[in-house]
C-alpha cells in the first residue's frame, strides 16, 4: 500500500484501550471527543478523585459516561489499592468491570493511593482472582523516581518496572496483563518475550515525541515521559512489524491549560506602583498529560504516515489486535471511513470549557494548530 496512491481508508470500529475521561464540566467536554476522533470502544481510566476502588462506584461513573455517549462502549476499571480483595474482584467481574489499573505511588495523576515500596507481591490473592475471573491486569509500568537513593529517575522508570511484569507473569501465566503506554526498546523487547497473554499499548503521541521534545514545552510533557530516538524507533518498528502483542492505547489526559502551562501570578496591593511590593506566586509543577481524543484515529494515520509506518497496519493496532486481546471483535457496519486531505486539516488549538467552581478553562490538544493529513468522513 503506497501513502501516494491512497486516499481512503476503511478501518473497523476502533478501539481505545486507555483514555481519560474525568470529572464535572471536563468530562462532559471530552467524553463526546471519544466518539469524535473515531472511536466506538474505550477503556477508562480509574484514577479519578476520589480513585474509583470499588465497583459500585465504577458501575455508577460508567452510568454517567453512557448517559454523555450512548453510541460509545465505554469498559470500566477499577484502581488497584490495599483495600482491593478478591470478593471485590468477583462483584466487578458480575458488574462488568473489565480491569484492574496499577499505578506506581506518586509517579502521575491522582496516583498517591498507588504501588509503592511494598511492591506487588502483597496483591497476590487479588491476581489470584482476577486470573480465575478472565480480567485484565493494566499496569502503568513504571517504579518511583529515587534519585537520592538507587538513582532511579523517569528516563529509567519503566526498564526498572520490567523486573515486575515478569514476576507477575510467572506467578500468574494465565492472567491477562497489559503493559500500559511503553515508550522503551527494552520494554518492547520484553513484551514480544512473554507469550500473548502479556500485551501492550501504544500512544501516537510516544510514536511522534522524543525527550528533547518532552522538555522543550510543558504541552509534550507527560508520564512515562518520551524517551531517546532509539526507543521511539522500535515502537514504530514493533508497529511496522504487525506484531499483534501491540495495540493502541492514547492515554489522552486531559487537564486545563492552567495546569499545562502554569505562570507566575503577581499582585499589586491597591495604589501601590513598587514592583518590589508585589505578591508573587510561584507556578505550580506542570502537570503530566497529552490530549489527543478528538482526532485520535486521523492523528494516528498521520503519524504513521510521518514515521514511516505501513498505512497497511492501521486497521490491526487501533482496532483489530486490541479488540482481540480484550475480546471484543467489531461488530458488521462499524467501521470508520478515512479520507486524505489534500491542503491538512488543522487541529484545534483549544477547547473551551466553564470550571465547575466558575470561570472558563482550555483544554489544548497534541499538535494544536498543525495539519493532519487524514480526516473522518462524516455520513
């Protein structure tokens, strides 16, 4: 299939087998850019506040993001804690729980309830379980940053997890595990080691960044963040490959821009001129995330297409191999219809939104402002 003689391309019901959806007047932003950037199955993410820890609570929010997106098929998850136990595994498996989420302590978004130094071993009953019942373990794959202590910083992160998914693949050979948004040849490499219960997703956006891009600008910044120009070749190789262990997962994370690119607030008191006086406040820590749900499937055509990656496996990494692994095959009549076009079409530079507390807010996506060679045709 030559990029130059293609125009169109017909993919089957795509699946996004990591997203963000949030809370509030965020969330009913971006739950209608699910369906908007192509997709009809979408694996959420349970790191909300409070984390979603129980399945009632998974059951509930699941309510709430049909209600926003009927025509979408959202899979729940719950967020893996101490007080997770294999009664609980049962009850989420009869409610339609499809995973349990791992986070490292402290490393991303609302993670401070996450994995720490007691490490994964105390959760043996529940992987236990989890293993009897067919659900799916989703690892963020990454340890804590100890810069002080073993040297362990994010650019080593997920090499360091590695360890930890092949010990829980020993104990556990039939449990379905998924290695969440891997960014290192190492972490590929590993993957395509272990047999096919253990997969793996990918973002576009780890497919187009590098580190030299991740701290350049606030807006590339997000966990795991991107990695060396080796390591994104070998995503864009394992792709190419139409290894079937690889799969796309956007991890599209949304925060307001006043998160993203957060700035020094100064204050005058009344009537005073003198600089010197002012009340500053410094910035707040960036915060970790890319958003890319409302052009998600066209983002990623474009993207292959950039990074050399036969158009051919399209279908298979954000659809076919993640249907697969989750066991959801696409149904006759759902496919999307992708068309070039000719001039890009520009992606938006921001989406508004009113703050629950008042005020307006801006939600800015990946590549904000620039061309994307690929669009849905809309019927």
């Amino acid at each position: 299939m030559s990029p130059s003689t293609v125009d169109r391309l017909v993919i089957p019901a795509p699946f996004d087998a990591h997203v963000h959806l949030r809370q509030g007047a965020l969330m009913q932003l971006v739950v209608p850019h699910v369906k908007q950037g192509g997709v009809s199955l979408a694996l959420v993410m349970p790191n909300l506040i409070p984390p979603l820890t129980i399945p009632d609570h998974a059951a509930q929010y699941l309510a709430q993001l049909e209600n926003i997106a009927p025509d979408v098929k959202f899979l729940p998850t719950l967020y893996l804690s101490p007080a997770l136990t294999p009664q609980l595994i049962r009850e989420a498996k009869a409610k339609g729980v499809v995973g349990v989420k791992s986070y490292p302590r402290g490393v991303t978004t609302n993670s401070d309830g996450g994995v720490g130094m007691e490490g994964y071993a105390v959760f043996d009953e529940v992987f236990g379980e989890m293993e009897k019942q067919d659900m799916i373990l989703n690892l963020h794959g990454e340890v804590p940053s100890d810069v002080d202590g073993d040297g362990c910083c994010v650019l080593d992160a997920e090499i360091r997890f590695l360890p930890h998914l092949r010990e829980i693949h020993s104990k556990f050979p039939k449990l379905r595990i998924v290695l969440e948004h891997c960014t290192t040849a190492a972490a590929v490499e590993c993957v395509k080691s272990l047999p096919s219960t253990v997969s793996a997703t990918i973002t576009p956006h780890h497919l187009f960044l590098t580190i030299d891009h991740a701290i350049s600008s606030s807006l590339n910044f997000c966990k795991p963040i991107a990695k060396y120009p080796s390591d994104r070749a070998a995503l864009r190789k394992v792709i190419a490959e139409g290894h079937p262990q690889f799969f796309l997962g956007s991890d599209s994370a949304p925060h307001p821009s006043g998160s993203k690119l957060p700035k020094l607030d100064v204050k005058l008191a009344a009537g005073d001129s003198d600089l010197l006086n002012a009340e500053v406040t410094l910035p707040s820590p960036c915060a970790a995330g890319i958003y890319t749900s409302a052009d998600l499937v066209p983002l990623t055509a474009t993207i292959f297409e950039s990074s050399g990656i036969p158009l051919e496996r399209l279908a298979d990494f954000v659809s076919g191999f993640g249907r697969k692994f989750y066991g959801y095959p696409a149904g006759e009549g759902e496919e999307i219809v992708l068309k070039r076009v000719g001039d890009g079409k520009e992606v938006t530079k921001a989406f508004p939104f009113e703050k629950d507390g008042g005020g307006v807010e801006w939600i800015v996506p990946f590549l904000a402002g620039q061309k994307l060679g690929w669009e849905i045709e809309r019927k």
